[in-house]
C-alpha cells in the first residue's frame, strides 16, 4: 500500500475547503473590501501635496465636519502643506457645528490665528472685498441630501460672489450620506425661493455637491473657473457609513448619524407646523411630538399605511429646546428596520396626512402656510394634504416633476 496516497488525498481535500472558504469571502466581503478605497476631495488634495493650491492665496468654507478620510481637519491639512489660507468662512450652525438652526451665526477667530466670518449673519452671501484678497475660495463641507439643508443654498451663493469677483470656485466632494434614495419630492417652484430652498433640484436630491456645483454652473455661472475634485472608489448604490473608513460627524447639532440623515426628510416639513420634530430630545427628527397628541393613535394610523423599512411606536419626551421646552409631549418614534426600501418623502405624505386628518384645526398647516410652502418649493404639497389626497396620488405628482427635471435639467453625474 502507498501510505502517501491517502496523505495527498487529505491535504488535497484541505486546500480545496481553504479555496473554497477563501472564494467565498471575497465573494461576500469584496464591496466592502473595494469601499476601503473610498477617498474625498479632501484627501485626494492632500495626495497631491495640495499643488492645485500651490501659490495661492486661499479662502475656505468649511466646518467642523470637514475632515479626511483620516479624520484630520481640513485646514490643519491645509496649514501643514504650506497652503496659504487667509481665512474661513462658516455657513449655518457656525464653524463648530453647535449653533441651533436658525440662529445668526458670529464671526471669530480660530486659534487666534485664522478670522472665521460668517456666512449666516447679516448676510449669507460672501463679501466680495474678502473674495478679492485671495486667488481661490475652497467649498468642503458635508450635505445631507435634502435640498432644505442650507449648505447647498451657501455653496450656490458662493459661486455667485466667486463669479463676480472673477476668483476661482473649488469643490472638495464629499459622499452624500443618503445616496441609494432615489430623487423624491416636488421641484422649487419660481417664487417660493427662499435660502431653505435656493437651488432648483427635487427635494430629496441624490445627488453630491460636486455635481450640483456642476450643474448650476451650466445653468447660472458659465463664466465661473469651478474646480471639482471628485471622488475616487465613491458608489451611487452605497450609504456614507457603508464605507469602513468614512467617519460621520455631525455637520449640525441634529443630524447626528447617518440614519437621522435618512429619516430627516420624512420628518422635516414638520418645522412648519405646531408638531415638534424632536428638537431638543435625543431624538431629533427620529421621533416627534406634541402636547394635544395622542401617541398610540397616531401610530395606530400610520401603520394602517404598511409603508416599507419604517415602524412607528408610541413616545413620550420633554424638549429641552425648539417646541414646547419642558413640557410633555405624546408623539411617534421612527424605527429605520430596512433603509433600503425606506421612502422617506412617503412616509412625509403619510405623516401630514393623518396629523391633519387627526388633528385638523391644531396642525397649523393654514397658519404656517408660507414657511411649509417654502420648505416643499410649493404650496401644491400642502394643499393635497389639506385635501387629504391619497398618498399615491401626492407621489405620482411629485414623481412628474423629478422625471421632467431628469429629462431636461443639465444634470452632471460625476460617479455610477
């Protein structure tokens, strides 16, 4: 008997297990493997050694979320690498991200060193002396996906004032946390412009601002010098935090993870009402709420709707600031259970729906018409909801507007 034989048969069997073993991890683990490789405007600056910025004199708008991959500061980078950065320039929320929404923004100094001024105070628009001290002004900093959050309204400003100031405008591109979700909610009407609905894009946008940058300098600021530095290993069908090395930091006091991103523009339109969106819990925009509400029927009725990837669940909490500080409400908490096939505009419809339905003469959506309208870029939204249309309905109608944007806007897709 050949005693090798059955000792190569082993070790045979042993590494065919291995390679199978070894195929199926990267089988399974390749996106996340591939995602590793995720690099931002910011990082791929700092790869170069900063040479697009080499000689200049530097401007940046940015805040505290603006970070590498690596989790260092923007301008920290900026000042190791010898670029020449006159000052920094902080939209809403201010250069720490702590400022509540709304509230005017000062201008500083950081570490006594370098002027941070304002861009949300007495004006929003930056100066265009300051812009003709310097050669550049750098944008970085982290949007949420929803055409209310203001950074895009900044950015848009920005590239105005760059324009007219004859400097050129860059873009450090950053992920859109809520990416995956398809563009959803009414466009921006002519006449309810406002700085919470400034750039003409579907609510729910899906789209980074690199490429709206892109697209309004088709559309607005032909004669603009914009730079885009794109990304690298980015993906259209990938959340932010599905990136092993993206780091999520708040880029306000309460959009605090990606999920709160994700469920923000369900629950947002709830500002222009007399509901509270959970300002002031530990649950912004994840749960809300009112005095005159009654939790379980709300719940109740919202879960009537089987809208995908969201549950609803009765909750009681105290704001400590927005609405009703230190009183007790009863409202509904958001559970996100599949982000994939959450549609977070449906479930805004369905929401509005039967707070008005239920609670019709407290809503406010009548009082509170201007805000809301501005919010939705229209009053159509608010009126279908007073109307009580069906949710379907609400979406078809908004789903005309997307399709017709797609088809004529100049949309410039940067990633697949």
């Amino acid at each position: 008997m050949n005693i090798a034989l059955p000792c190569f048969y082993a070790a045979a069997k042993r590494y065919t297990l291995v390679s199978s073993l070894f195929i199926l991890f990267l089988f399974l683990w390749s996106p996340l493997l591939s995602a590793e490789g995720l690099l931002c405007g910011l990082d791929r600056l700092e790869g170069s050694g900063f040479k697009e910025l080499s000689g200049m004199k530097v401007g940046l708008i940015t805040n505290v979320a603006g970070i590498s991959m690596k989790g260092e500061s923007n301008h920290a980078l900026m000042l190791r690498h010898g670029v020449r950065l006159k000052f920094i320039m902080a939209p809403e929320h201010g250069f720490s991200s702590d400022v509540e929404a709304g509230k005017k923004v000062r201008s500083t100094v950081l570490n006594d060193t370098i002027p941070v001024f304002s861009l949300y105070g007495t004006s929003k628009k930056p100066d265009i002396r300051q812009l003709k001290s310097i050669d550049i002004l750098v944008f970085d900093l982290q949007d949420i996906g929803a055409r209310c959050y203001t950074y895009i309204s900044t950015m848009k400003l920005a590239m105005k004032a760059c324009e007219e100031a004859g400097i050129a405008f860059m873009v450090l591109d950053r992920p859109n946390p809520v990416m995956p979700i398809v563009p959803a909610g009414f466009m921006l009407r002519e006449g309810y412009e406002s700085f919470v609905g400034f750039v003409n894009i579907p609510f729910i946008h899906s789209m980074t601002v690199g490429e709206i940058a892109s697209m309004l300098k088709e559309q607005y600021y032909k004669r603009l010098d914009l730079r885009v530095i794109t990304m690298t290993g980015y993906s259209r069908d990938r959340f932010a935090d599905e990136y092993p090395n993206f780091r999520f930091i708040p880029p306000s006091p309460n959009i605090r993870t990606v999920d709160t991103a994700i469920i923000y523009p369900a629950t947002v339109f709830l500002e222009a009402t007399s509901v509270s969106e959970g300002r002031g819990t530990d649950a912004p925009f994840m749960q809300f709420g009112a005095p005159f509400m009654n939790g379980k029927e709300v719940a109740d009725a919202l879960k009537e709707y089987k809208l995908s990837g969201v549950g609803f669940e009765p909750v009681s909490f105290q704001p400590l600031s927005g609405k009703f500080i230190g009183e007790r409400c009863q409202g509904v908490k958001l559970t996100l259970n599949d982000r994939k096939t959450f549609v977070p505009f449906q479930t805004a419809a369905a929401l509005l729906l039967v707070l008005q339905r239920l609670y019709p003469d407290k809503l406010g959506l009548d009082k509170g018409s201007a805000f809301f309208d501005r919010l939705a870029g229209t009053p159509t939204f608010r009126e279908m909801i007073l109307k009580q249309m069906p949710v379907a309905a609400i979406m078809e109608e908004s789903k005309k507007e997307v399709e017709q944007f797609q088809r004529t806007a100049p949309a410039k897709m940067l990633y697949h």
